[in-house]
C-alpha cells in the first residue's frame, strides 16, 4: 500500500491520474482519503463515506473519511478484489504520520506499507512551507519526495530546491518530475514488468513527449532514473546484507529479491522488500528443484550501479563455515512475524 500526500495543489490527482493511465496492466485499488468533489480519470467522485467507482481498466476508485479507512483496505485486500496495489491519496491538509500508523499497525497480512510519496509543489513550495511549517515535518516522514511542476521552474531554483529539501530528509531520494509522471514500477510491482538482466535506465521514454528530443539543452527529469540487478550463487552474510540495507547507497527508494543465508541449519528462502527506509524479510521455502540463487533488484536515482553492486558482493560469505545463528539477528529485526 502506497500514501500519497503533499499540499494542496502539488500534483497528487495528477500523479493518480497517471498511474491509473499507465500501469500496464496493474489493477490498483484508489483511496481518496478526502471530502469534496474529486475528478479522477474524469469520473466525478461525491464526497461520500464509502462511494466506490469502477474505472473500468479494474482499478476501483473511493472516496472515505480516515476513520472508514480500516474497512476499505480489508474489503480492498480481499483475494476477490483481484487488487494488486492500494494507494492512498491523503488529504492536502491530511497529518500523514496517522495514515502511516494505521497501514503500518494493520494486522492483515495481505496489507504492506509501501511508503510514504510526498509530492511538493516546485514554484509554490517555497511560500507554502513559509505558511505552513508543518510541511517540512511531513517531509522528513517521506520515503520519496517528488518536486513536481519542475518544468515551471528555473534549472537553477530547481536544483536549489531540491539541496534544500535534501537538507531536511537526508537520505531519501529527492526527484524531480513535471505533470506527475513517474514510472509506476517506481512505486510498485508492476504485473508485467521484465526484470531487468542489467543496470540500465527505466522506460521513461513516452513520460515525456511534449518536449523536442533534438534539443540539446534538453534533459530528462528522469534521466537519473535507474535499476540495478545482483545475483548470487553463493549465500549471503546476513550481518551484512543488513547494513547494506541501512546505510543504503544515495539515491536508493526500493530494494527486493529473494535471498539464501550462509547460517548454520537455515536453509529458507527470504523475500526482502525495502521501500524508503523500511525494510521486510519474510521467510519461505524454496520451489522443488529451485536453485537456492539470492537475487536482488535495486531501483532509484542517481545511483551508482557499480558502487552499488560492489557493495552487494560484499554481502556474500567467503568463509569455509556456516555462521552461527546470532548472525540472523539483524534480519529477525525486519520479519514481521519474529517482532
């Protein structure tokens, strides 16, 4: 589950409307968390608890107050929803800290945080953070911040925005992007995505198309935009696989993968997901016959693919001896059902 917020204004309709547009096939289950009319792929959602809209590409809009919001996401989550991703767009006026609460405390197992995604205005921040300081606290809750409207900016205030905003998240990514389009296998797993045998940029070809190509002055917003892929025959140093994951590389939204550990009698299969700064480990078996090959896939901007990846050859084990099951901590610390 993904929470959109940001001020009103910024561009989180808009960013709805485009993941709805271009999913490829993802079915995503909508939460307005707001009151009022609120256009979506121009269908007119009133502002009434639990008024639920087809969008007709199966993608299910709705219009709620946050204390209708637990019902939702369990009638949402239900296998025969067919949902692959519930986002939450907040209320431009909205306290996220208390969505995150509830989507992080919710005990259905079908539910995940996804993070936090703060869209901020880029010609209009500056004067809305003045009258509303509060902002900036909200940001500093985020696992993305997308300075959105970038195109109606100054390369020069662009950039400095975003050193200011860095200042106050630290290490959570800060992207520019103009009429809210972001590829959405930023956000999510996409149904059909391929992934991805090498580093290399995501498509964001078609986001952009009403620019001239030719122009060599022109650059992507996204053009920082990229996804690394990690295998690994040998199992990994648990000890370190988790320090890579909290002092992950700059630029580094979102990790996942499957992995083996090197610990005496542990012979499970780990699935692992970080969004942001939150990282899950859970545990499974491995397939009859499938090799137990640890592979990970990172995404974010500006990443240094073969830092990154060097990095990640650090996690294997080299020694000749399993670990002792000490070495399992760290991970017990992101597994849900050990905490």
């Amino acid at each position: 589950m993904v929470i959109v917020a940001g001020f009103l204004g910024s561009g989180k309709t808009t960013l709805l409307n485009y993941l709805l547009r271009n999913n490829r096939g993802t079915r995503i289950g909508v939460v307005v968390n707001d009151f009022g009319a609120v256009n979506i792929d121009a269908m007119l959602v009133a502002g009434q608890v639990d008024a639920m809209v087809s969008l007709g590409n199966g993608c299910v809009c709705c219009a709620v107050d946050v204390s209708e919001l637990d019902d939702l996401f369990a009638q949402l989550a239900q296998p025969r929803s067919a949902v692959d991703v519930i986002v939450v767009e907040a209320s431009g006026l909205a306290e996220p800290r208390n969505l995150i609460r509830m989507v992080v405390a919710n005990p259905n197992p079908r539910i995940g945080y996804g993070g936090l995604v703060e869209v901020v205005d880029a010609e209009q921040f500056g004067e809305t953070s003045t009258r509303h300081p509060e902002l900036i606290s909200h940001l500093k809750l985020a696992d993305l911040v997308l300075v959105n409207k970038a195109d109606r900016v100054t390369p020069e205030a662009l950039t400095a925005l975003r050193a200011q905003i860095t200042e106050w998240v630290d290490q959570v990514p800060v992207y520019a992007t103009t009429h809210g389009r972001v590829d959405p296998g930023l956000l999510f797993d996409e149904r059909t995505r391929e992934e991805p045998k090498v580093a290399q940029q995501l498509s964001f070809d078609a986001l952009l198309d009403d620019h001239d190509h030719d122009d060599p002055d022109h650059r992507h917003f996204h053009d920082d935009y990229v996804s690394v892929s990690f295998t690994s025959e040998r199992p990994l140093n648990p000890r370190a696989l988790v320090d890579f994951l909290e002092n992950p590389p700059p630029g580094l939204f979102r990790a996942k993968g499957c992995v083996a550990f090197a610990v005496e009698g542990e012979r499970r299969k780990f699935e692992m997901h970080l969004v942001g700064r939150h990282v899950t480990f859970t545990p499974g078996t491995w397939a009859r016959g499938e090799q137990r090959v640890s592979s990970l896939v990172l995404i974010g901007a500006g990443l240094d693919a073969d830092a990154a990846r060097e990095r990640l050859r650090a996690t294997v084990f080299e020694g000749h001896s399993p670990l002792d099951d000490q070495a399992m901590l760290g991970i017990w610390r992101y597994t849900p059902s050990m905490v």
